[in-house]
C-alpha cells in the first residue's frame, strides 16, 4: 500500500495507504465488535476478478487459472485480517450474484467447470474443478484461516434469471 501517486486502488488499502494491507477491514471488525455488534464483510470482488462482466461470462471466467489463483489468494488475506483477532466472531458474505449467475448457468453446480486445480490452493486440491469445488474451496480456506468467522452463501435471485426489479409480472 506504500503511497503511489494515486493511491492504491486494491481493497487490501482502503485505510490511509501509509499503514499497512487490511487495516481497514481489521480497524472495522475490532469497532464494531466494541459496539457490540456483529461485524459482517462482503466479498464481492470477483466481478472485478472477472474483468467487469455479469451472468454467464462471469461464471465463464472462472476457467481462468491465473484469475481464480490471484481471487483465492486475496480471500485468504481476508481471511487472515478477519482472524487477527480471533475474540471477534464476524460474518463473511461470500460473492453476492455469483451463486445465482452459476445457477443461471447450471442446475448442477458440479458441471460448471471451474480452474481450481490450476490455482494451487492446498485446501482444495481434491476438491474438484467445479463450481461445486469453488464453493467448498472457499470453506475450506476459511476454516483454515479464519476459524472464528461464519460463512454465508448469498441466496441471490439471479438463479431465477429473472430481474427482480424489472418484473412487473405479479
């Protein structure tokens, strides 16, 4: 995060960029669990990940070794940020959209091709290349990362491939 002459567009350096990666995700979890709430956290970077692409190109680009290498990689970081202080149970919302585009897609998650295995992660070596895999992946490096936070797969209306806000259809 060291100060670029624009700063650091990565999430990792949302705080003042002088300090180092996470800090404000970790600053967040650590005020609000003062507060005494919950803290949750969205990830919703692989649409960027993705190269700004929605429905099936975006569940497309999964078959990308290097993409799904550089995503995981970022979401153990995450993970590791989120477990600095493991006093604090928060939530983690996994890719909203992403679980209802794979849906739009395929029924069987199982048969969307996924480059797990190309990412290298040791978690999820047996895992399977599949969107099934992918999901279990990030499970898998959670657990290991970050034991004190919860998961939670986004029940996202796109599976219906219907556009909630435009349907008029009562």
């Amino acid at each position: 995060c060291a100060n670029a002459a624009g700063g650091c567009a990565w999430w990792g350096c949302w705080q003042w960029d002088q300090e180092p990666p996470g800090r404000f995700v970790a600053g967040f979890l650590a005020d609000a669990a003062a507060a005494g709430a919950v803290p949750m956290i969205t990830i919703y970077i692989w649409y960027s990940v993705a190269g700004y692409v929605e429905g099936g190109p975006e569940v497309a680009a999964l078959q990308d070794g290097a993409r799904v290498s550089d995503y995981l990689a970022d979401f153990r970081f995450l993970c590791q940020v989120m477990a600095e202080d493991p006093a604090i149970t928060a939530l983690l919302h996994l890719e909203p959209d992403l679980w209802g585009y794979g849906h739009q897609v395929s029924d069987d998650p199982t048969q969307i091709p996924v480059a797990l295995a190309a990412a290298g992660e040791p978690e999820c070596a047996a895992l399977g290349d599949s969107f099934a895999g992918f999901a279990a992946c990030l499970r898998a490096i959670a657990r290991a990362e970050a034991p004190n936070v919860l998961l939670g797969y986004h029940a996202s209306a796109w599976g219906a491939g219907i556009d909630a806000i435009d349907n008029t259809d009562p």
